[in-house]
C-alpha cells in the first residue's frame, strides 16, 4: 500500500532534550516535505527536499534541521526544543515537487513541556 | 506568511445542500489545490488546478480559478455527513519546492 509513515504519532518531551520525528515514503517520490499545524494558523512549510542531499527552507525553518541521505527518508530533528515548537507536524511527499499532489502521513503530535 | 486565505472560517449545512468555499492568495501562482482533512489526520489530496485553468470537476467537487481576482472557490454538491471535514486549499508560486496553505474552512453537514 502506498505511503507516508510517520513515527512517532505522540511524542512529549522536554526543553532542550534532541529529538527525531522519522519519515519513510514507499512511493519512490523525489519530493518530501515536513508542515506544522498549528490552531488558526493552518499548515507551515518547515523544509522541504526535491532529491537526495536537495534541501530547502519553508516558512518556518528556525528551530529545526533535516536530512535527504535516502530517497524514501526525510527525517525531522529538533536539537533542542522549545514549548513554542508544541505542535501537529506532517510529512507530505510527492511525485514532481510542489506542483503535483501531496501523500501526507498521520501526523505526530508533539508536546514540549 | 500564509499565501491562501479561506472564507468562510466555519460552514454548517444540512445533508444534500451544496457547500462553497473561497480561497483568496495574494501573489501569482503556478497551482492552485484542495485538501481535506478529517479531525486531525493526515491530509487527503482534492483537486489540483494550475494558473491557466479555469474550472475542474472530480465527483460531486467543483473548483474554479479566477487569475485576475487571485480566488479560487470549491464547490462540494448533494453534502453528506461524511464530508464533515476541514478543507484548505494551497498554492504554489512554481512548481518547485514551496507549497503554501491557508487556515482552513471547517465544515460541518448534520443528518
């Protein structure tokens, strides 16, 4: 079954304490992106990747980093989080960039206390 | 910044009215689509509609895209209870890498 698998779907943690949020596509997409939803604001682009080792900033980069070592992972790494990075992330992928349709995952909810 | 703005924030309608929902962006696009969204979960692809279209069907959704307003609206026909969902659309200056979305519109269809 095609898709976007996130891990893991809860995660709580504290200040400062480095974390992962992993991301795998099964789709041999080009193009992986992380979004965070926060109340009111929608979804913010964080970083996105067009290929292997091909990463780019969104809207809101500050605060976290991102690797494209594999073409199926797009891990989301937080060195040393902030209660203002508590949110609803995504990964979304897709074929051919921003201008084709976006497969997202389920979804991690991330708490920083 | 956000690109798209929805109108209107929340919609209720009664099972086999039609539902409409706006979007409105502020700078050019290459394309423009729909997402839903069921109580937190992942998003789920709608519709995609690129800056020299005007209108396209899939099912009961209807999406239409006005370059000289900068609005796109859908257009959900015969609701059903299982279209209570949240829906945004996005847009994409290119093709490339960035993808931006709006707030949202929540609606709501009662049996």
């Amino acid at each position: 079954e095609a898709q976007v698998t996130q891990n893991p779907r809860y995660l709580i943690t504290v200040t400062g304490k480095k974390l992962t949020v992993t991301c795998s596509q099964n789709m041999n997409h080009e193009y992986m992106s992380w979004y965070r939803q926060d109340p009111g604001l929608g979804l913010r682009q964080i970083y996105y990747s067009m290929n292997v080792e091909v990463t780019d900033k969104g809207d809101v980069p500050e605060g976290y980093k991102v690797s494209r070592k594999e073409k199926r992972n797009f891990p989301l790494i937080l060195e040393s989080p902030s209660p203002n990075q508590t949110s609803l992330y995504f990964c979304a992928s897709s074929f051919l960039g921003a201008g084709s349709p976006l497969h997202f995952g389920n979804g991690t909810r991330l708490t920083v206390t | 910044s956000q690109q798209g703005e929805e109108d209107p924030q929340a919609l209720s309608i009664q099972e086999g009215e039609n539902a409409t929902m706006n979007c409105s962006y502020k700078t050019s696009i290459n394309n423009l689509q729909w997402y839903r969204q069921n109580s937190g979960r992942g998003l789920v692809h709608l519709i995609l509609i690129r800056s020299n279209e005007r209108e396209k069907h899939s099912g009961r959704l209807r999406v239409t895209l006005d370059t000289s307003k900068k609005s796109s609206s859908l257009l959900i026909t015969a609701s059903r209870a299982a279209d209570t969902a949240s829906y945004f659309c996005a847009t994409g200056s290119d093709s490339w890498g960035k993808l931006q979305f709006g707030a949202g519109t929540q609606v709501v269809v009662t049996p």
